[in-house]
C-alpha cells in the first residue's frame, strides 16, 4: 500500500496535465494517515497551502484543526487530508470543471488505495463533485450519504467559516455527528480511546 501511495505521489508531483501546472509553487497532494478510515476533502489548494505544499496549514486549516482536536481527529494521527485539485487556481478563485476533471485520477487513486469508510466534503466543490451536483451546504450540510459502501457528508469549508463565523456552531455539530458515526462504523480511527 505504501508503494502504490508514493509511486501516485510521485507522478502527481510531476503532473503537467493543466495549466494550473504552470503558476503552482506546490502540488499539494495530501497529508495524515495512509490507512485513514476517515478523508477530508477540500476544492484545492490556497496561497499558503501552494508555498508549503501542505493542505490546510493557513488559517483555514488552523480553524480545521481546532474542529478536528475537539473529536479526537488529526492528520498526524488518525485521518486523512487533501483536495480534489492538487495545485492553487490563481488568485484563489474556484477550480474550474476542466481542472477538477484532469485531477479527478489521483483523488480517485488516492481514495482505492487508501479506502476510507467516510468522507468528509469540506465545502461546496468537493461536495458537488462528490455527493451530489447542487449540493447546498447551507442546508444539507451533516447529512448522511452513503455510495459505493462509503458514508458521505459534506460540511462548511473552513475559509468559508472565516468569512462566516455565525455558521461556525453548526459546522460543530457536524463535527459532532462526524464523531458518531465513527463510532458506529470504524474501526481503528480512535483506537479504543474515548473523550
């Protein structure tokens, strides 16, 4: 497993499939647990995220992981971090549909060989592309999907918490209902071990 996960590293820090290929400083390609049973997945990378080559690690990701530390989760112990396109879109606007479609491949790659019991869409990209085309966060957000034996929720995007902090108690009760259904499905993400 750890082969085939460096060896799609590799040739995704090589990809020259976009343009986006061309202003990057980074790819981003994702951090955490190779054996996560729970993914995070966001639109793509931002400014600081392209300069360290890291997800989440502005202050979007510093919001992400005080979430994450209220569950138990983080990257460094038991989930899994990345973005469905691996470079920044200029000016941090949104991923256009050609771009996601050309690095659809190693999002899909990364998830066969990592093989999460939920995902977690951070945002309204990943949640459209992901769970269903015109998801609405403000209203669906902390809902259950399930496809392909996989359970799916998809969440406020932590730049957008920042931007809107009166959605943040409700992006807690996600994190919340999060913490439950790992509870119920997994296996090792909180090895045992309860708040």
């Amino acid at each position: 497993m750890e082969n085939q996960y460096e060896v799609l590293r590799q040739e995704c820090l090589s990809c020259q499939k976009c343009p986006l290929a061309q202003t990057r400083n980074h790819v981003v390609f994702g951090a955490g647990v190779p054996n996560a049973e729970v993914v995070f997945i966001g639109e793509g990378p931002g400014e600081n995220e392209d300069l360290q080559g890291q997800p989440f690690v502005g202050r979007g990701g510093a919001l992400l992981d005080k979430y994450l530390q209220a569950v138990d989760l983080s990257r460094e112990k038991n989930i899994y971090i990345t973005n469905m396109v691996k470079c920044r879109p200029p000016q941090n606007r949104d991923p256009h549909p050609d771009e996601v479609a050309n690095c659809i491949g190693y999002l899909s790659r990364q998830l066969e060989i990592i093989r999460p019991k939920i995902i977690v869409c951070l945002g309204r990209i990943a949640a459209n592309a992901l769970i269903e085309k015109g998801f609405k966060v403000t209203k669906q957000h902390g809902q259950w999907f399930e496809k392909n034996g996989v359970f799916m929720m998809g969440t406020f995007h932590p730049a957008a918490l920042l931007r809107n902090p009166h959605n943040k108690p409700d992006a807690f009760e996600d994190m919340l209902a999060l913490q439950k259904k790992i509870r119920e499905i997994c296996d090792h993400t909180y090895d045992g071990t309860e708040l």
